[in-house]
C-alpha cells in the first residue's frame, strides 16, 4: 500500500509499505479520508516529542471495514467506521477507571505511536474505533473525529454544557468552526478572535455575533474562552475579556509559554486549564449531539499526492476550516 511516512521533522515521503492484517480483536480499514489536523503539522515541524520514527501520521480517519481478527464482534466488513486520536489506554490505572482515559499514563495516540491514516489502510483494535454513518461525505465525517471531539471537550471543560452564555473563541481553524456552530444551537453568544479576514467572514457566516482581531475588545464580558491557535499570549489576553468566576480553556497539544501577567487578571476565582487528548466518550457524544444538527463542516480538500501542500497551507493559515485527505474508492 501506499503510506505518508514521516521519517524525521520535514522529511515525509510516499513509500510503498506491507498492507497491515487484522489480529485478534483487530479491524483493517481501506481508508477514505483523514483530516489533516493542526497536531500533524506540530509532528512535520517537530513541536511535540516524536516517540516512534518513522511513522504514518494522521488521526482522523474514515474508512471502510475490509477485514475483521478473530473475536471482533462490533464491526463487519463493509462498515464505515472511525478512527480518532486516542489509539489504546491501558484500561486498569486510575484515570481509565475513572472515566479519565485521556491522562492514561500508558495511552498510545494514533499516528504517534502507531501508524495513522495518511495511507491506504489502517489497522486498530476495535474497542477504539467508531461506528459511523454510511449515509455522509467522508470528508465531512473526518473532522469531527478529533477537531470536532476536541471543541466539544473543551467546551464541556469550561463549564459551557448547559449553553445560553457568552463565549470567545481564540483561533478560528477546523475545531473552532465545528464549536461555533454547536454553541449557537444551544443558544450561546459566540464572539471569535482570530487575525485572518478570511477566517472572521467564515465565522460571520456561520453564526457568530462578532468577529474580530486578537486584542481588539469584545461587545461584552465573556463566560469563559477557548484557545485553539498556539500561542500563551492568548491565554493571559482572554482573561481580560473574563467575567468573575470564568474559565480560560487551551485545547491545543502544543502552545508557546504563557507570558507573566499580573495576579489581578486571575483573581476573582478566575481559571486558567488545558485539556489533554480525548475520550472514547468525547468521540461518541460529539457524534450523538451532531447527529440531527444541519452542522456544516467546511473542508478544504486534498489529494492524496497533495499532503505537502495542505500542510504548507495549514501552517500559513490558508485553510479555510478543516482540511481533509482525500483517497479514491478503490487503488
């Protein structure tokens, strides 16, 4: 099979590799599509430690079940089915048992520690891989396995589940424009910050009730902000934008380091947080509550020779929402 293999930071290349086969408890799947996440461009540019070199990134993959392990009992061949950023937890310390399986200490996260989806085919346990609809674009599935999961933890982190509140998003890439529309429908205020114009007019366009540049000031005070772009600054600026008691969420793997800032900013009871990875949970109650939601996931598509590009495009903030790989139905 064909397979985007990063060998080192900046050094990926197509290479001809053996088609995985299903284990015990194992589904391969013929990819369709994987959303090229802003955590791939963090692994090409060697942001964040690589564990395993070489290896194929990519972490939201749709594909099609073509072969089952002995023992797989949820899937078949010819479903559709998902595949997110949480790869395999070890299933007895702490935070598995406690519904924490993201700070798992021994959590492996696809396209890190295992190979991903920027290939032909993919294998995975089935224990975390997803059904899905077999009735919606690939494409448009792809990004809600982990820049659509990522918003909504984020958002539940911040104390945002019930809605009718006032929220800032910092950064306006595939997550945050899947949020915003997830925000609107249960009734929240929604201001974005982000320092593209073709980013402010997209979130305009999907709902949002102002859009405007990192440092400019919002109409109102906000119930709490999520910061989706890399940068510390962003942090200390939302808390100037923070009512009393309110909660600043970074939903990045990678940020700069937050700058100092004066005590006055986080008194009050005021909070700074981060999330790390995602749940199984996270993955299938995004997919529960978006399920009869009119949610319009804007893609950028690529082919598959064209991952350097959209990675070039990912880094200049040139994608307009979420950017997808794209494979043809058959080789």
């Amino acid at each position: 099979m064909k397979a985007w293999v990063l060998r080192t930071p900046r050094d990926l290349r197509i290479e001809e590799r053996p088609q995985p086969e299903a284990g015990p408890g194992e589904i391969v799947l013929r990819v369709l599509a994987c959303g090229i996440c802003r955590t791939d461009l963090h692994e090409f540019l060697g942001e964040i430690p690589l564990p395993i070199l070489p290896i194929v990134p990519g972490h939201q993959i749709v594909g099609i079940v073509a072969e089952t392990g002995a023992g797989v009992t949820r899937f078949k061949p010819g479903d559709r089915a998902g595949v997110p950023w949480l790869y395999g937890t070890c299933g007895t310390c702490e935070f598995c048992r406690s519904g924490r399986e993201n700070l798992c200490d021994a959590a492996r996260f696809t396209g890190l520690h295992a190979d991903g989806g920027f290939a032909e085919y993919h294998k995975i346990h089935e224990d975390f891989a997803h059904l899905l609809p077999t009735d919606r674009d690939p494409a448009l599935l792809a990004p809600l396995l982990c820049g659509g999961a990522i918003g909504y933890r984020a958002y539940r982190l911040a104390g945002l589940e019930e809605g009718h509140k006032t929220v800032g998003l910092w950064g306006f890439g595939s997550s945050a424009h899947q949020l915003l529309q997830i925000a609107k429908a249960k009734g929240d205020t929604v201001f974005v910050f982000t320092r593209g114009g073709l980013h402010r007019d997209l979130a305009l366009d999907l709902g949002a009730d102002w859009a405007g540049s990192s440092g400019d000031t919002p109409p109102s005070l906000i119930d709490a902000g999520i910061v989706f772009a890399p940068v510390g600054a962003l942090m200390i600026e939302g808390l100037r934008s923070l009512k009393k008691g309110g909660r600043m969420v970074s939903a990045g793997i990678h940020m700069d380091d937050l700058p100092s800032f004066p005590y006055r900013l986080l008194w009050e009871e005021r909070t700074l947080t981060s999330v790390a990875n995602l749940t199984r949970r996270d993955v299938a109650d995004l997919l529960a509550a978006t399920a009869g939601m009119d949610l319009k996931v804007e893609t950028e598509r690529f082919s598959f020779e064209d991952l350097p590009k959209a990675l070039a495009r990912l880094e200049k903030v040139e994608v307009r929402g979420s950017a997808v790989l794209c494979l043809p139905p058959t080789r």
